[in-house]
C-alpha cells in the first residue's frame, strides 16, 4: 500500500494541482536520474513553496507503486530549520531514495548536513532540489541526463588525469587550480547512484583543489540564500582575488553584496578556503537565470569556498558553510605531464562526444 504519512494542514500531495509542463521533469527525476524501482521506499521532503513541484514528484512516484512518505517542513519545525526534523531523519533510516524539494532559508545548512551525513551513511540515492522553482522544472529539469552524463564522462576521464586547470573570461577570471592526487573527482551528472547523492538538475564534475590562485569574476551568480537576494551580477560583477586558496580581497559596485559576501565567507576559520573546484556540463542549460541550483550546472567554472564535501572528495578539513561563485564565458586548459589541452573556448566545450 503505497502511503503518505505526513501533510501540512489541508496539503495532500495527491491533490495538490500542478502545471503539466512540471510532468517532463518530474518523470527524469524519478525514472530517468534515480532509477526508483517499484520495491524501493522514498522520503520525499518539501516545503509550503514548493509543494506544486513535490505534487508532480510524488504523481511520479504512484505511477512506479512504490511506498513513499512525504514531509512538508513547515508541519514538524519551525523555519529556518535550526536542526533537521528527526521525524524526517528516522524515516530516512529506512529508505533506498530520498529528494528534498524545498526552498532553503538562511542558516539552513547544518540541517541539510545533517540530512546528507544519513545519505552518505547509508549511500541512499538522493536527489537535491534545494531551491526549485517552476522555471528550472520546465528548463534545466527537462534536459537529457543521458547526454550529460556522456559529456561529464568525458570531461572527468580528462581532469582525473590533469595536474591544474587553467581558466580565463573575458570579464577578467584569471585563477589556475593545482590539483591534487590524493582528492577525488566526482561528476554529478544527474545521473544519480549510491557512490554520490546529487543535485538535480544536474551536470557538474568537481574535486577539492590542492590550492587556487588568481582572481575569479562572479559575473553570473552567488550562491545560497545570497543568490536569491542579488540575482545576476552581471551588470554588478563580484571580483574576487585568491591566493593559497583563501580569500585576500573582494570588490563589488553592490557594497550590500561585497559586505555580506565578507562576512559569509569569515563565518569560521575555514569558510574563506576553496573547498571546491567544479565544471558545469549540463548542456541543456543555455542562460544563468539566478538561481544556483541550476547555475551552477551552466557550462564553464564555478567554485565554492567553505566545506570540501570531504566525505566524497577526501579532504581531511571541514567548515560550517559552502558558498558557490559562477562566471560566464569561460575558456578552460587543461594541464598535465604531456602539455596543456583546451577544453572549453569561449563556454562551449570542444570536445568530441
């Protein structure tokens, strides 16, 4: 008996209309990116404003027959989330997929490490969808996973081998990455497995660097909750220089952004640190739209500093916050013991898949 176990008032996700342009994604979600298999269980976590996506996930998940329970944040604690239900938790214990639904609110995000250490625990597949919105359900969400899962193939056979990266924008991003052998490269194409939970929409391939430095201009977005409150900076780029992979200077037309930047990035001794270095495969994306979870999957470099991901990339340091920087039109090299490779001219990439 496929069952639902918690609603918020009067919201019953089975009821709950959506727009059936949200069908096309809701289906890669489920069938095409997690592989949900009739014998699985799901927890499905949303919130008050993003139930109409949730609806047309857990329409997804009935037409599989699979037992699934969902939570609607709002009806067990009070936002901003300081912990993560453990409602929400001790239903996760005795799942094979979890997909969190939900738009995040400031100094959330010890509540979503706390949902991503029982995922990693116990390698449950578990879809991302922090910040989902109706446009990246009928944009980035409708994309073919398959074909970025070729090209982030491609791209992490090549980087595995690389010693650096190298990349330019004509905006001004000037940053060279050392790479390390002793930290792992993941792609997280939307293709999602036990090895490693992923964003959805997907596409990106990402290590933690040994050590970046340059300058790297944040002509596309910011990321958690700031990207919200300051859209596209591409009117108002964020220009920020990097030496031994920490933060020395900053500098923004926007001095609201510029200073709430800072202060996010020294929240604690490591939050100023590159903890990741990433390239954006999903080829379906064409535009930044303000929004990082979709963003960050446009073709080029993004970075984040704060936590490593350590769990998945083996960096042996941690910090309570991770904030990701995208630009735009990048230009990307490749370096190793046989030379250096171009592998991205002007944002689009040339490699042969």
């Amino acid at each position: 008996m496929v069952e639902l176990a918690t609603m918020y008032g009067s919201v019953d996700l089975r009821t709950t209309t959506f727009p059936a342009e949200f069908t096309s994604g809701a289906r890669n979600a489920v069938k095409t990116c997690l592989k949900i298999q009739p014998s699985e269980k799901v927890t499905l976590i949303t919130d008050e404003r993003c139930v109409e996506i949730a609806a047309s996930l857990a329409s997804e998940l009935d037409s599989i027959g699979c037992v699934w329970n969902a939570f609607v944040l709002e009806a067990v604690a009070s936002r901003p989330l300081v912990e993560m239900p453990p409602v929400v938790l001790e239903d996760m214990e005795t799942s094979q997929v979890s997909i969190f639904a939900v738009e995040v609110q400031p100094n959330e995000l010890h509540s979503r490490m706390q949902m991503t250490d029982v995922v990693n625990r116990r390698r449950m597949r578990h879809a991302h969808m922090v910040n989902i919105t109706a446009e990246i359900m009928m944009q980035g969400m409708r994309a073919d996973f398959l074909a970025i899962d070729t090209l982030s193939q491609a791209v992490l056979d090549k980087v595995r081998k690389a010693t650096y990266v190298r990349a330019t924008t004509a905006a001004g991003t000037d940053i060279h990455a050392e790479l390390s052998p002793h930290y792992r490269w993941f792609k997280t194409s939307g293709i999602i497995s036990p090895e490693k939970w992923g964003n959805l929409p997907g596409g990106e391939c990402f290590t933690s660097p040994a050590e970046v430095n340059g300058v790297f201009v944040v002509d596309g977005v910011v990321g958690d909750y700031l990207c919200k409150r300051y859209g596209i900076l591409r009117e108002t780029p964020l220009t920020i220089h990097i030496e031994g992979n920490r933060i020395t200077q900053i500098s923004c037309e926007n001095k609201a952004l510029e200073q709430e930047f800072w202060e996010y990035t020294h929240t604690d001794e490591n939050s100023d640190r590159v903890g990741e270095f990433a390239i954006g495969t999903n080829i379906g994306v064409k535009r930044v739209i303000g929004n990082i979870l979709q963003d960050e999957k446009f073709p080029g470099v993004h970075i984040a500093f704060g936590d490593p991901y350590g769990a998945h990339t083996g960096a042996p340091w941690k910090s309570s916050t991770h904030i990701d920087v995208v630009g735009l039109g990048f230009n990307i090299w490749l370096g190793g013991p046989d030379g250096e490779e171009q592998i991205m001219r002007d944002g689009a990439f040339l490699l042969d898949v």
